[in-house]
C-alpha cells in the first residue's frame, strides 16, 4: 500500500491540474481584462510544474512507501529542505484562491487601491512560488535533468515577474492570509510563522470558521503580540462581485480605512503612480500598445497581425462596430504610429518596434534613413497579393532575398505587413511560390520580434502542411522554420500539439541530408518539452534513431545519440529503447564512438538502468564494465560523472 508521501503527492498533483486544467483563469469575470495578463501567465507558469509532480509521484510509487516522507530530507539538509513540500501547497494555494478573485474582479467599479492590492497579491503568489521550488530535493527523488531545466525556467520567470510588480512587501496580507485559511497547516506551526504585529479585517471574505481558527492560533501561541489580531466586522459577504474582490484586498486598511502605511517602506510610498497608455493607443482586439497600425474600410485602428488574422479567420466585419467591411484593404496609420513613437519617448517606454519615424537605429546608437527601403518593400509586399501566379511568385523571391541579406530588411519587410500574407501563400499550389514564402518565413524568423508576429498570424498548420506535403526544399525550410520558433518556450507546446512532430520523423527517416539534420535540430528543441516525448516516441523516432546509429556512414550519430539522451528520461521512450534493442549499440559505441558520442550513449545508459536491475543486468552481461572503467577515468568530465554513477549502480546489484 502506498505510503502518506503518495497521497501528499496526488495533493500537489492535482493542485496543479486544478489550475492549469480547469480555467481557473478566466473566473467569472466577463470581459474584463485588467488582470488577464498576470492570470494567464500565472496558470501557465503552474501548469509547467505538472511533470515535476508527475515525476516525483512515480518515484514514490516505485518505491512502493517505504521511503521518507514527501517533505523529509537527508539529515544534513534539513533546514533547508524539510518544508518545502508545505510550502508548495501554500504557494498552490494562495495562487488558485488569487486566481478566482482575479477572475471576478471589475476594474470599472472598483478603486486604484484595489487594482494595486490585486496587482501586490500576484507579486507575493510569484514570491512565494519561487521560494517553494527553490528548496526542493532534486537528486532525493531522482527527477531528471530535462525536468530540472524546465523548473528552473518556471523559476526565471517567476523571479522576473516579482520585479515587475516592484519591490516586495513582504507584511502583506497576501502573504499571510494563504497560510491563515490552509486547512492543513498545523495550527501551532502557524502561530509561529505568522509574525509581526499583522492586523486582519473580516470584511466578509473571512468566514466565522477561519475567524475562530485564528484565534485558536493566538490562544495557542500564548503572547498576543506574536499572533493574529482580528478586528471583527459585519460578517455578511457582499453582493456585488468587485466589492467582494475589493473587501478580500483589504490589506493595507486600517480599522478607520486609512492606508496603514506602517507596513510600506519609504521607497514604496513615495513611488509614482504607474503610467496609463492612452485608450487610442490600443488595439481593440488585443488591448495592447499597437506597433503597426493599419485603418480598415470602417474607419477603425488595428494592430495590423490582429486585424489581419481576424480576416483571415472568415470574419467580413469590423470587430468593433460590427459594420461590414466593404474592402480588406489595411492602410498604415502613420500618425498614429508617429503619436506613439512620441509617446513611447517622452514617457522612456521602449518603442514597440524596431523602425522609428522612417529610421532604424544602429548598433552604435545612431540611426539609419530607411524611408526610401520602405516605400520599395511595401509596393513589393503588394505584389504578393497580385492576381498572377507569376506576379506573386517573383515578389516572393524577392522578399525572399531581401530577407537574407539584413536584420534591418527583415524588420522593415514585418514592418510592411508582409508576414500573414506570407503565410497565406504557403498553401499556394505554386511550388516555387510556396518555397519561396517559407524561405522568406525561415529568413524573417531569424530577427526575435518577428518571431511573435508569425506566430500571431497562425503560421504553425501552414508550415506543418509544408513540412508533409511540399517539396523537398519547402520542407527542409519548414523544418528549420519549425526549429527557429521553438527556441521560445510557450511555442515548443503549440508546434508539438499542431501535428509537426510526426511530419518531423518522416523527414528525419526519409529526407535528403540537410532534411535530415534539418529535422533532427527541430526534434531535438521540441523534445526538451516534457509533453512532446510521448508523441515523438508514438510517431517512431526510436527506430529511425536507432537506423541513424547504426549507419555505415556515420553521418548523424551525434544528433541521433543527442536527441535519444534527452528522451532517454521518459518512460515511454525508455520501453522503446530498450525494445528496439539499442543497449549493444550504445555499449559497441562506449568502446569506438567519439568522446562526445561515448558521454552521450553513457547518458543513455544511466537513465535506462535507473531504477531497473533488468537493465543493469543486461549492460553488465554484455561488458559494459571495462569500457565504463576507462570513461570514468579519462572522459569528458561530464561522461566521468556519467560513468561513475552508472558503475556504482553496477557494484550495488553485484551486491544484493
């Protein structure tokens, strides 16, 4: 029977899912969107923590409860250590409960007081977020690198987003009142972390229960200026949605409704209230500051991918008048953009594009006149939207070559709307056409900030469609069109669930040897996502891995033995390896392989034996030893650790 860590494991757990997976993000707020942002990041940033959990039960469950406890630790680390488990659950905690309120907040009814108290409890959540993750005991449960690597990526993330919310306020009620209403904390342990003369007001978000609770806790603690003072109010909740929001934010209020600035330091109080964009600077569809906007038949300003993706959906209205548009021309806002180039100035906000007032500024500060290069690449941009197949193809190596040549030709080709008729055109019948647009995609992706646009435009089934059914060019570019937008976290996730993964293997199996490494680099990228594993297994990368080593050419053994050491971890990959019958390849490659192929087929090795003698047996037979002796002594530093570990692993089944 599984012991108490596995059910405090299927706690976190499913913590996690609740939040990742429910919606929890869009509460019940309606349309209101003043706190969107920071709930989408915030569940997107938890659902990445789904396969630590995942891992961290499957370690316990193998070791069938007769391990420590979830939040136990080795005897030299357990400061440090043993409460990270709590901690997590608090943090989870604190985040749904912030989550819902956010959800239902309504900016329009509510106070500047309580939109900054909203915005302070998402700072104190991320806080408190990162401190959990930062304590837990990586090597105690044997979680892999790969998922290691994605924690400290949330970890970042997490840190960065507390700067953006300013300094932190560490008194906050926020902070406290997580713990205050977890159910599970011990009451006594309670008393001692909540500390400070911290004043609660039950403004009817504190329900009699909890009241008595912390009561409890300041009974328990035997000193009232080390517990919880509550100055009790009228306990009925109220009716409306944003003053609930607002009575639960409460934080700072004294009992006369004055700020209580005792618990703001200096620095906090003195700063200046955060900058408004003007509302005509936003686009209606997304809410944000517009880089590129365009006028449509209606009259109405758009950022130009929002409004272009709109069309292209099937829509044939403006979005925010309903009118019909009679035409979907989209002529650039010039003023406009020059007013928000002024503004963006004034205020010392970094400009939302690369391109200002008809220039581009240069690595040494200075800048460029690009005002002729502009007016030529948008009369080049139209042409992509001729009627003649011919007129479209010949603006299409054009911009295709345009875009090789420069970082400022790529900025100003984006710049001119070329990027969603781009990728319209990679459904074009034309095969010179379509190569020449992915190309063009490929060479304007280079440039970060394209990146964003062409996946705003929805590229990704386009470029999935090219990577199946194009020719053999089309798809080598569209694999490593695939590769270059993958280098950005959330787009692993969209590429992996679009269907390019399998589209990926077959070029990897059957592609000309640029397709092939082409392919291999987009799969290696994709696969340090946990999720994306699974489908490249299901899609048959193991075989074509295996076929790749065990080529008399030895062309891609690098890549094969690299891309197989990150899936090596995953337990569906694992079971394919080892029935593809890969180890004697592996053992043959630790005997004749390269310095870098021997540490990564070492890698490999230790994964598969982790936690399974049947492997360790299987390695040991086949002499495994003697190679391993001699890695272990004069590898790479990395094979050497590899080594070591994988034949202390040897010594201790000899042993049993």
């Amino acid at each position: 029977m599984a012991g108490g860590g596995v059910v405090a494991g299927e706690v976190l757990l499913d913590l996690v899912r609740e939040v990742s997976g429910s919606g929890i993000a869009c509460g019940g707020g309606g349309n209101d969107v003043s706190f969107k942002k920071d709930c989408t990041d915030l569940v997107r940033r938890i659902a990445l923590l789904t396969h630590l959990v995942e891992e961290i039960n499957e370690f316990r469950l193998k070791c069938d409860g007769h391990s420590l406890p979830l939040d136990a630790s080795a005897p030299d680390d357990v400061d440090s250590a043993s409460s990270w488990y709590s901690d997590l659950v608090v943090a989870l905690r604190a985040a749904k409960r912030l989550l819902l309120l956010a959800g239902n907040f309504r900016s329009k009814s509510s106070s500047d007081g309580a939109t900054r108290r909203i915005a302070s409890q998402f700072q104190s959540v991320t806080w408190k977020l990162e401190k959990a993750l930062s304590s837990i005991p990586y090597d105690r449960f044997e979680v892999s690198e790969e998922v290691q690597e994605q924690v400290e990526l949330v970890r970042s993330q997490l840190r960065r987003a507390t700067e953006r919310y300013g300094s932190l306020n560490l008194k906050t009620l926020s902070h406290a009142l997580a713990q205050l209403l977890d159910e599970e904390i011990d009451q006594g342990q309670l008393g001692n972390r909540v500390v400070g003369s911290l004043i609660i007001q039950n403004n009817g978000c504190i329900d009699n229960e909890v009241t008595s609770k912390l009561g409890a806790v300041t009974e328990s603690d035997g000193s009232e200026s080390r517990g919880v003072n509550l100055i009790r109010y009228g306990s009925k909740r109220p009716g409306n949605s944003s003053d609930y929001s607002e009575a639960c934010l409460a934080n700072d209020i004294d009992a006369d409704g004055q700020d209580n600035l005792a618990t703001k330091s200096l620095e906090e109080i003195k700063k200046p209230d955060p900058i408004v964009i003007p509302d005509d600077f936003l686009c209606p569809i997304s809410l944000e500051l517009m880089r590129d906007p365009v006028i449509v038949a209606t009259g109405q300003t758009y950022e130009r991918s929002f409004i272009q993706r709109w069309i292209d959906s099937g829509n044939a209205t403006c979005p925010k008048t309903q009118q019909k548009l009679e035409n979907y021309t989209l002529t650039p806002n010039y003023v406009l953009r020059s007013l928000i180039t002024q503004w963006c100035v004034k205020h010392n906000i970094e400009q939302p594009t690369g391109l200002t007032n008809g220039k581009i500024k240069k690595s040494d500060g200075s800048f460029r006149d690009v005002s002729g290069d502009i007016a030529a690449i948008q009369a080049l941009v139209r042409k992509l939207s001729c009627r003649t197949v011919e007129e479209r193809r010949n603006a299409a190596a054009e911009i295709r070559s345009l875009s090789k040549r420069s970082t400022d030709n790529r900025i100003l080709i984006a710049e001119s709307g070329a990027i969603p008729i781009l990728v319209n055109l990679l459904t074009t019948e034309d095969v010179l056409t379509q190569e020449n647009a992915v190309t063009s995609i490929l060479n304007l992706s280079i440039y970060e900030n394209n990146k964003g646009l062409i996946m705003l435009a929805g590229a990704i089934p386009s470029i999935v469609q090219v990577l199946r059914n194009g020719s053999m060019e089309a798809r080598e570019n569209a694999a490593a069109t695939l590769f270059s937008l993958s280098l950005g976290d959330e787009n692993k996730i969209i590429i992996g669930a679009s269907g390019a993964i399998p589209a990926l293997v077959e070029l990897l199996q059957s592609g000309s040897t640029r397709g092939k490494k082409d392919a291999a680099t987009a799969l290696f990228n994709l696969c340090i996502y946990q999720g994306n594993k699974g489908r490249a297994v299901r899609a048959g990368i193991i075989s074509a891995l295996l076929k790749m080593l065990t080529d008399p050419s030895n062309c891609m053994v690098d890549e094969a033995l690299t891309i197989m050491s990150v899936l090596a971890s995953h337990h569906e990959a694992k079971v394919a390896i080892v029935k593809a019958s890969t180890i004697p390849v592996l053992i043959d490659l630790l005997r004749t392989g390269l310095p870098r192929n021997k540490e990564n087929a070492t890698a490999i090795l230790l994964a598969l034996c982790k936690r399974d003698s049947d492997n360790l047996a299987c390695i040991s037979r086949l002499g495994a030893v003697i190679p391993l002796t001699e890695l272990a002594k004069s590898g790479t530093e990395r094979a050497k650790r590899k080594a070591t570990s994988l034949l202390e692993h040897l010594r201790k089944l000899q042993q049993l």
